[in-house]
C-alpha cells in the first residue's frame, strides 16, 4: 500500500476507551504516548487491544507548536 504519511510510528496499545461512537486509543512509541480518536467501528475491525501492536499514521500539512508564557 502506498501513503502519503509524513510519518509512520511502531508502537503498543496500552488503553482502548470506546465512547458512544469514538473511541481514543493510546500508543506507547518509545516512552511517549500517543492518542489518536478513531470510530468505535474501526476498533472492532482492526481488532485493537491493550498489549497489540499498532502502527500510527500522522498525516499533517501543518504542524503548529505553541509556548506558553
């Protein structure tokens, strides 16, 4: 399959919380972790669970960063 991703991160689930249709699903990518919203639908079929690999795909045109004062 090909993508268009800027960036690819290998990692394991460490929480699924399904809410009434999203669910956020947290990534551990080498000590930081990441969560990414998805549809409850999506973890049915891709069958996430805590301790399962998982790969995220950030696809972003910008990036903005902010500092607080």
């Amino acid at each position: 399959m090909k993508i268009s991703a800027r960036n690819v991160l290998k990692g394991t689930i460490v929480e699924v919380t399904k809410g009434s249709t999203t669910a956020h699903v947290r990534i551990n990518i080498g000590g930081a972790v990441m969560t990414a919203a998805i549809t409850n639908e999506a973890v049915d079929e891709l069958q996430l669970r805590v301790g399962g690999s998982a790969t995220a795909l950030i696809k972003a045109s910008d990036v903005l960063v902010g500092v607080e004062d």
